[in-house]
C-alpha cells in the first residue's frame, strides 16, 4: 500500500474484470436432501459466539430475483457457538452468513461443497464489518437497476445515485463478486471479482476494469522459466483502451493481483489526444510456460491521486541501477537520479513512447560511473542508421563495460566488453563478446550484454537470444576509464564510435539478468508484443 500516495483514509481493493453478461444468480436449485451443515462460530477474542443467526445460502442467490429462503436455511447458535441446518439440495455450492446483531459483527464463508450426510464447515471468526464504494458505470439503469454479492443477502438499489452505490455492512475478507442486476429481467451481469474487505474500512472500486493475462506459453512470450519482480510494459491503444473514461493524465490508472493486492506502476508516457500510453507494471512473479495468469486494470474514477513511481517499479532492490526512457526529459527512473543531459539529441518516436535520436555529434551524459558494479546486465533498443568509422556505441560506462555495434575491428561486429587493463585511451585492454553481426539499417534490435564474474561468463544478447558467451575470469576495471557514462558516444573521449540512429530504453543492472528475464524483456517489449494479452 506503501506505494500509493494520496489515499490514506480508504482502501484501495480493487479487483475484479470487464463487465460481462451472464446468465443471472436468480434462483435456488430444486430438489431436496437430507445432508447437513454444521459448524461453530467465534468471537474474535476467540470465546464462543452464542445467539449469533447463521444463513445458508446458495453461492448464485440473487435476493431481489429468487424467492425468499424459507425459515429451515437459518439458525441460531447455541451457547458453544455451534449451529446445524438443512441443505435443500446437496448438488449446489453454498455460502453462509452469520451475523451476531448485539455485536455489530458479522462472518462470509464462501464455496461449501457438500460432501456427504454431515458436511463440517471450518470454525469462523465474526469481525467488526466494511463497506463497498462502487464508482458506477455509465451504462446502468438508475430507476430499476441494483446490485448485489451473490450468495448473500447484501443489496443495494440504484435509485437516486450520485455515480456510486454504497453496500454496507459487508462481511470482512475476500468478497467472491459484485452483480448487477435490473429488476423483470433474468440476465445479470458481472462488476467486479474477490474484492477484500477489511475490518472498518471503507473499500473504493473503479468504474472499469480489465484483466491482462500474460502468456509465456510458445504461442506467447515462449519463456520457460519463472522470472521474478518484472516491469511489465503494458501499451494502451484505441484498440483496448477507452482514453475518454480515464482522467485525462491517467491519474486514476490502477493494476492489481488476482486478490486485489495493488501493484506498482509507472506511466511513462501519456497522451489521451493520440489516444496512446505506455505503462510498466511491476509484478513480482511472471511465471513461465503458462496463459492463466492475470492482473487487472482498473480506471474511472475522478478523484484519484496519481500513484505512479518510477522508484517503485524499477527498484533498486531488485537489481536496477539506473533506467533511462530516455524521452524529453532524460531522467532515471529509479530513486538513484542518475538522470542524464542531452547534447544535441532529438526527441522522436521510439520502440517504447518517445526516444532520442543521435548524429555524429549528439550523446547523452549521465554523470559518474554508476556506483561502479562488479557484476552488471547492459541493454537498450537501438536503431543504428550507420556506423561511425570502426563503430557505433551505444552506451559506455566510462569505458569500463560497454555495448557496441558494428565495430569493423576484425570484423567483431556488435559486441559487449569490459575493461581488464585500464592504461587509458586506445592502449586499454577489454574482454570482448562478439557476435560478428552488422546491423546498421536493420530496424530496431533489443541488445543486451552481461558480465558474471562469479560464475566466469559474459554473454551478450541480440533480440533476445545468447549469440556469443566467453570466459570472464578478471574483475571489472573502473580507474582510468573515464568519469561518467554516456549513451551514443564512447566513455573515454574516443570520437570514432559516436552513434548515429535512435537509442531506446537503456538500463544498467548492478546484477546478472537471466536468459528468461532478457528474453521476456524483448517478447515484451517489441512492437508486437507477446507477453500481454488482453481480455
């Protein structure tokens, strides 16, 4: 929560997808059983909550469409806080609702199969309740419209609203969907998905939303392993956004887990006229070789504070030492502030939002070498319109460890080196991992370049595959290399390799990416991107 500024008198639950039609939760199945439930309710203290009325329900009841629960669906506790009642039909799932009213105290238990003749529901515990705020569509009927928690007796009509309904009194915990319903009419239609609900709390949820699932199956992103705290670029178009129910700075941009648990974003570029906008999305685990998975995005909501952070996306825990968009501004986007100055660039379009674009004479400076890493991952999209006499870097930390491309020496093509013998100017020694590639007038390619001392490798990638790994044996050199780090010009004075072509998107890592990790960067952030997919 830490990570969303602004709202720190209400919860920020939002869960849940599209509105979608459904046949509507209306009635209760026929049929009847001998099979019972049974169970115990508790104070939160732990004593045994007596007196306390407990409800089954049918996990699809509607209670303004189905008929009346008859009186055999309730109970009260007795002293011991147990209580037993009659299922009507053993096929169906079922939700119960214990409400103690002394207390003020209520319970949802959610998803009870039945299982045979006793069916023992796990002990619960009444807790204080919360309240559901929901920011209305503009699509609903105010006169006849309602909605409601399936499998409960929680209703709100719409009559009279101000662009939000109120449900009071809602059990704390995970809130399995919120229904909308219009009175003569069978067809209902899904709001929102597991919202939680905390103690006391008053829990806001959007007007829109919609879930992104992220395929690494091989008809996707074809990552096979899981890769762990990814920013996940998420491109919004015409085509899968509506620009005109957003504010119009996208303040009001949310993304959250499959429980509601908020993730941390940065907008790094948004333009509601051109209806386009480019967004990283930090989520903790993408897992590999899977289409199940999803987060949710959530809009509609006028007086949001804007929660992106850069910092909380890119952070410098998980391995960022510096990230450059590299669009006007030429800031970092993590709390390091290693932003750079442009001399003689021009901002244009890029692979990702805006980029630089570099002549014989342009580069950008970031100043000092980075905290000097002992282990680093380099990477960056470049667009290479010709090399400069031997050839063209990219981005040079001093001249300590560096990606090049097109580098006529010896044929070495594009490459990753690093410093072993610092003697300065053109007498400086590099491990090199080249790949003989020449790529000037070829588009945009994603390179990527590491050095693992520990396990004695550099690799260097191109477009996300390894095309070159040699042995790595000698520390990383950072005396006499220069002072500062550059992008499209190299780090220690030498004219002959400034970049001439357009720079995208550059990071310096102070750890080894994996193979997975830069090959998902470059499946999802290509033009046509193959992790996100939306629903």
């Amino acid at each position: 929560m830490n990570n969303y500024r602004g709202m720190p008198l209400f919860v920020f639950a939002i869960a849940g997808i599209a509105i979608l039609n459904c046949t509507s939760p209306d009635r209760v199945a026929s049929g009847s059983s001998s099979e019972t439930v049974v169970g115990k309710i508790a104070n939160a203290g732990g004593t045994p909550a007596g007196n306390t009325k407990v409800t089954l329900y049918p996990d699809t009841y509607n209670p303004v469409a189905a008929a009346p629960l008859p009186d055999s669906s309730s109970d009260t506790t007795n002293d011991s806080g147990e209580y037993a009642i009659k299922v009507p039909d053993s096929s169906v799932r079922y939700n119960i609702q214990a409400v103690n009213i002394s207390q003020l105290t209520r319970v949802l238990i959610t998803g009870i199969a039945i299982l045979g003749d006793t069916t023992y529901v796990p002990e619960a515990t009444l807790t204080v309740p919360g309240t559901i705020k929901l920011l209305l569509p503009d699509s609903v009927d105010n006169v006849n419209g309602y909605v409601y928690i399936p499998g409960t007796g929680i209703v709100a009509n719409l009559f009279g609203n101000n662009g939000f309904v109120i449900l009071d009194s809602v059990p704390a915990g995970i809130v399995p969907a919120i229904y909308y319903g219009v009175r003569n009419s069978s067809v209902g239609k899904v709001l929102h998905y597991n919202i939680p609900v905390s103690p006391g709390d008053t829990v806001i949820v959007w007007k829109y939303s919609r879930q992104i699932t992220l395929n690494t199956t091989t008809s996707g992103a074809g990552v096979a392993g899981n890769v762990i705290d990814f920013p996940v670029l998420v491109r919004l178009t015409t085509g899968n956004f509506n620009f005109a129910q957003a504010n119009a700075d996208g303040s009001d941009l949310r993304f959250a887990k499959p429980d509601g648990s908020p993730l941390p974003y940065e907008i790094e570029r948004w333009d509601a006229s051109q209806a386009r906008a480019e967004v990283w999305v930090r989520v903790d685990t993408v897992f590999g070789s899977d289409n199940s998975q999803y987060v949710t995005m959530y809009w509609g909501n006028s007086g949001a504070t804007d929660s992106s952070s850069g910092g909380a996306v890119f952070n410098t825990v998980d391995g960022f030492e510096g990230v450059w968009h590299l669009d006007s501004t030429g800031n970092d986007a993590t709390v390091n502030n290693h932003s750079g100055t442009y001399v003689a660039t021009t901002d244009t379009v890029g692979i990702i939002g805006h980029c630089q674009k570099f002549t014989v004479t342009a580069y950008a400076r970031i100043s000092g070498l980075l905290n000097t890493p002992s282990v680093v991952t380099l990477s960056a999209w470049a667009l290479l319109n010709r090399p400069d006499i031997i050839g063209s870097e990219v981005v040079s930390v001093g001249d300590a460890v560096l990606i090049r491309m097109d580098d006529s020496w010896k044929n070495k093509g594009t490459q990753g080196a690093y410093c072993v013998n610092p003697f300065g100017g053109a007498d400086s020694t590099h491990c090199v991992a080249q790949s003989g590639q020449f790529m000037q007038q070829t588009g945009w390619h994603y390179l990527a370049y590491s050095v693992d001392i520990a396990n004695r490798i550099q690799s260097l990638y191109i477009d996300g595959a390894v095309c070159c790994s040699t042995d790595s044996t000698v520390s990383i050199r950072y005396t006499n290399v220069g002072s500062d780090t550059y992008f499209g010009r190299h780090g220690n004075g030498r004219t002959g390799f400034n970049f001439i072509g357009n720079i995208d998107e550059v990071r310096v890592d102070k750890t080894v990416r994996s193979a997975d990790w830069i090959k998902l960067c470059y499946m999802n952030q290509r033009t046509d991107d193959k992790l996100v997919v939306f629903k």
